[in-house]
C-alpha cells in the first residue's frame, strides 16, 4: 500500500514538474562537478599537499546533499512550502546575526559560521527566503490598497542590508538590493517609490563611507581601482580576464589554465574565467545561456499563473538567479568592481551550492503544473 502511494506520488511528480527547467538545474549541478574536478585538483595537490580529490570530494558530498534539498523541496506540497517560508528565514536571518557575534573572520571579511563539518555563510541561505518574505508583505491582505507594504519590505530589505555592511559583503548587498527591487517592480510599485529608495540607500550608505573610513575604505578602493587601474591593485580582477583572453574560443585544453594557481579562491569567485581559459568562452557562452535558458522558462510560466504570490516569487527568484549570474561574470570580465560573488551551482562551496538548491526547489515547486492539486 504504501509502495503503491510512493509510487503514485513520484508519478504524479514527474508528471507536473516542468522538465525542462529540472534539467537546467541538473546539468548546472553535473557541470559543477566537471568543473570542480579540473579547478581544485591541483590546488589541493601541488599547493595544499593534500589529496588531489580532496577538494572534489567535498563538493560531490554538497552537490550530493543539495540536490536532495532541490528534490525534497520540489516534491512537497506548494501550500506546506508556504507555510514554512517565515520560521526558515527566521531561522536564517537568526544564522546570518551570529556572525558578527560568533562569526569566523577570513581575509578581513567575518561572513562564516564553524559547523564543525565546514563552513556556513548564513546570507547564501537567507536570500531565496529574503525574496519570498518579501512578496509575503508585498501581497497581505490587509496591505492590499496600502503603500506602506513597500516600507515594510524596505524595512526587512535594511534590516538584512546592515548584518552584511557588518561583515562587511558588498557583493551580496548588490545582489538583495537588484533582486528586491526587481521582485517590488513586478508586484506594481511606482518607480517614484523605487527612486525614494535608492536615495535613502544612496544616502547611508555614502555616510557609512565618510563616518568609517577605516572599515569601509575597501568600496572606495575598489571603485577608485576599477575607474583608474593606475590607483589601484587589480590583480584579481587583471588576471581573470587575462585568463579569459588566453583560452580564447576554444581554450588551452584541462588542466592548463594557470588562473586556478595564480589567484586564490579563484575555483569560487573566478569559476568562469577558469572555464573560459582552460575550456574556451564558447563554454562559458553556453553556460550563461542555460542560465538564461532557465529564466526564460520561468517568465514563461509566470505568464500563464494564476496565483499572484507565486507569479511574483518566481520572478523575483529568477531575478536573484540572473543577477547573481551576471555580477560574477561581470566581475571575471572586469566590467564591474570586484565584490566576491559566487556563480551559482558551479562555484566550489557547500554554502553556496545549498542556497542554489533552495532557489532551485522552490522554482521547481512553484512551476509545477497543476499546483492547485498540491494546495
């Protein structure tokens, strides 16, 4: 009986799950996997004196672990996901006010949690959540006729804004700034509303700048560094896209590049220019396409929803998705200042890889065909 009920619902899974955006996902996680093999071998083998697989090792027990986060949460009914949305970014956004408290502080920046097992960043959990409490406010009920549901969420968008000024993180302040302002776009908000906002930010954020130049000095650093390389180190930045030039279209073969050895960390913040130096930028080309392959999918079903808070879910994590894509390609090419930011699904990282499958099984569920049959 019950083999024959699990049985029924996988079907009944199968059937309503938009496949096409499950593959999207699932060839993001395996290319994560190629990917990571060829960048960290060596670091892990010739630099660290350790296992050549160590480092594979650990992403294949994350991308193991985070793909059963994107199928378990894909699988649940929408209405149960729903009701689940606030305690879990409570219990982020709890994570994510620990670090200043308990945080571990690596190269000046304090991001991390010590689990023990590895390392969690708090804020790669909290942002599916972060876009999902927002719609929540944007579309109560009670807020419907109101203007003050976009305080609200401006609010919370602040309230998160400061712990990562904290840190600080100006990568993923961008990033939660961009995606909520796209999520309260699509909700219908008056771009006067929008532009009050950004002077409020604007604003704070250049006294930040000018009451604490010892903790914020950094921004002014790397803004002035990216205007005028003359002013500033851009060695990361410099060798990333001189990477990305050398592998030019078709790349210097695997294992060839020499980015993954010259720049640290360059297997997660420099993932793309990896691949592009040792693989060609057509690779790199098709990856970004299959992220936006995946976002279109998205705004297609977004179309034909009936259901406004998962209509405006979707784009905004969609909008999340793309523009966490872009800042990292931006930063590989040298088009935007350096902020540190992750490529979702491919970057190594256990942190990473989870808040990628939270955003994926949430975009799963709520693209699922018939979702009035999970309610």
């Amino acid at each position: 009986m019950q083999e024959n009920s699990f049985k029924f619902l996988l079907i009944n899974y199968w059937r309503n799950i938009d496949k096409k955006i499950f593959f999207g996902f699932l060839l993001l996680f395996l290319l994560g996997l190629f990917f990571s093999f060829s960048s960290t071998s060596s670091l892990a083998g010739e630099r660290l004196n350790k296992d050549y697989y160590f480092f594979f090792s650990k992403h294949l027990i994350f991308t193991f672990f985070a793909f059963c986060i994107m199928i378990f949460l894909s699988l649940i009914q929408t209405s149960f996901l729903k009701k689940f949305v606030i305690p879990l970014f409570i219990i982020s956004f709890a994570f994510l006010a620990l670090v200043p408290i308990i945080g571990i502080e690596v190269k000046g920046a304090k991001r991390w949690l010590d689990l023990y097992f590895f390392r969690l960043q708090p804020i790669e959990l909290l942002k599916p959540f972060f876009i999902l409490v927002t719609v929540k406010i944007l579309t109560l009920e009670k807020l419907q006729n109101s203007q003050i549901k976009y305080f609200f969420s401006f609010l919370l968008l602040c309230l998160v804004i400061i712990l990562l000024i904290d840190q600080p993180d100006l990568g993923q302040t961008i990033l939660l700034i961009g995606s909520w302002s796209a999520t309260v776009f699509i909700s219908g908000v008056s771009l006067f509303y929008i532009i009050i906002f950004f002077s409020i930010f604007l604003s704070l954020i250049s006294a930040l700048l000018l009451l604490m130049p010892e903790k914020f000095g950094y921004i002014i650093n790397r803004l002035v560094s990216f205007i005028d390389p003359s002013k500033g180190d851009k060695f990361q930045s410099s060798s990333a896209l001189d990477a990305i030039k050398l592998g030019g279209l078709k790349g210097q073969g695997m294992g060839e590049g020499v980015l993954k050895d010259r720049v640290p960390e360059a297997h997660t913040d420099y993932v793309i220019a990896i691949i592009s130096e040792e693989y060609g930028s057509i690779i790199s080309i098709i990856i970004i396409s299959i992220f936006l392959y995946i976002s279109l999918r998205i705004i297609k079903n977004c179309i034909n929803q009936e259901d406004q808070k998962i209509k405006i879910s979707l784009c905004g994590l969609s909008a999340l998705l793309i523009f966490q894509t872009f800042i990292h390609v931006g930063v590989n090419t040298s088009l935007i200042p350096t902020t540190g930011m992750t490529l979702p699904f491919l970057s190594y990282g256990g942190s990473s890889l989870i808040g990628s499958a939270i955003l994926a099984g949430v975009i799963l569920n709520y693209t699922k065909n018939n979702t009035h049959l999970y309610e």
